[in-house]
C-alpha cells in the first residue's frame, strides 16, 4: 500500500453542529458548542491548507 501524497490526500470533513438537545445548559466550560467552534475553526484551517495544495503553482500554469 502506497503512502497519499499530501496533495492526495482527502478533503477535510466538517463537524456535525450540535443540536440544542446536545448542550445539557449547565454552564460547563467547555460547552458542547464551544468544542464544535473549536473544531470549526480547525477544520476552517485544514480546508484552507488542503485547498491551497490543490491549487496549481504558477509554474505549472499552462498560458
């Protein structure tokens, strides 16, 4: 099996959004809301980060 290439790899996945049900409105620190923007962000990174990988170089650019 061969290794993905970094710009073989797949599409970062998004987070599910908790639904109201999820937070137990308790306060807690962290709230279930406060991991999903946490891991939001993450993925907002990955999903750039991916994405610029995709892009061809402007060496690779056929004019």
């Amino acid at each position: 099996m061969s290794a993905l290439l970094p710009e073989d790899k797949p599409r970062p996945v998004a987070p599910v959004r908790p639904t109201r049900d999820d937070c137990c409105h308790g306060g807690c620190d962290p709230c279930v809301f406060d991991l999903y923007e946490d891991e939001l962000e993450r993925y907002e990174q990955a999903l750039r980060a991916w994405e610029s990988r995709r892009k061809p170089s402007t060496s690779e650019e056929v004019t």
